[in-house]
C-alpha cells in the first residue's frame, strides 16, 4: 500500500517523517505490504490516481486549491480513495482551511464527526477517539459519501505524535 502525502500550496511538510513512521508502525502491527516511504503527490500531477490513500497534513493557513486541483481530488475519492487530514491543534487556521476545501471538493457529502461505534474505532484495537500529541480534540471528522467515509480529519496531532528523527529521537514532546 502506498500513501501519497499531498503538497498544497500552504506549509504541507511540516512533519516530513512521520509518514515513513506511520508506514513502518502499520508493516509492523498488521499483515499490510506498505511501500517503505510515502510520496509526495500534486493534486493535479500523474501521481495522484496511484495513491489510495492520501495525506493532508499542514499548520497555518492553508490557500485555495486550484479549480483543477478540486475537480481531480473529488474523481480520486469518488473513485475509492480516500483522504486523511491531520491537524496540529483544533484552533489552528488549517482545521478551517481544510474543511472549506472538502465542503469545495464534495459539496454534497455529509461533513461531521464519526460516531462512537464506527468501524474506524474497532478495527484493529478498540478506541475511543483519536490519540496523537495533544488531546484537546480526540474526535475523528468524516465526510462521507453513500455511506462511505472518504475524508478523515483528526486535530490533535496524529502525525506529531509519530514524528521521529532518522536516529528514532520524538521531535516534539
């Protein structure tokens, strides 16, 4: 499986390597062949279709998609991707900024937080919200069309809490 990090025009690497972490956690804890690094993709770049899981990661503002950029990720999650959003803290200008390009992207998918007894939550180990740096906001967000969630957003550091140094040092506390 291979994930592809999407670039957008505001700052979309700030955890440059918590993918690679994500990926070897995931190999390690599952029977999933994941490719060892994720790749960096343009919404609107060749990529993009080979990527069944992509990764929308940011802090501070976050510009407008472009109109070709909206029109190929909503063909991408129609056709079976899927969008994970990941956002440092729930006040940060990123949380909005993604939202409005999902509500931009699928504006007809019903945007809200998943439910206590979804799938997400008790696939592999039971849950009860979303676990990374912080926890001012455990809550996992959805988008979802016919019944198939294709965005995810957590705002609480997931990918923070995975970041690590190549030597394995956490990056932040």
């Amino acid at each position: 499986v291979g994930v592809g990090q999407l670039k957008h025009p505001g700052t979309w690497d700030a955890r440059p390597e918590a993918l690679r972490r994500l990926l070897w956690e995931t190999g390690r804890r599952t029977s999933i062949d994941v490719a060892r690094d994720a790749t960096a993709v343009s919404p609107t770049g060749d990529q993009l279709f080979r990527q069944p899981l992509l990764v929308l990661s940011g802090q501070g503002p976050m510009p407008a998609l472009s109109d070709d950029a909206r029109a190929r990720l909503a063909r991408h999650l129609r056709f079976g991707g899927l969008l994970y959003i990941d956002a440092p803290a729930p006040d940060d200008p990123f949380v909005e900024n993604s939202l409005r390009e999902v509500r931009a992207i699928l504006p007809r998918a019903d945007v809200g937080p998943l439910k206590d007894d979804h799938v997400l939550f008790r696939s592999f180990y039971l849950l009860d919200g979303a676990y990374g740096r912080t926890r001012d906001d455990p809550r996992v967000y959805g988008a979802f069309l016919q019944g198939r969630a294709v965005v995810l957003q957590t705002r609480c550091d997931v990918l923070g809490a995975l970041e690590r140094d190549r030597f394995g040092t956490w990056r932040f506390e």
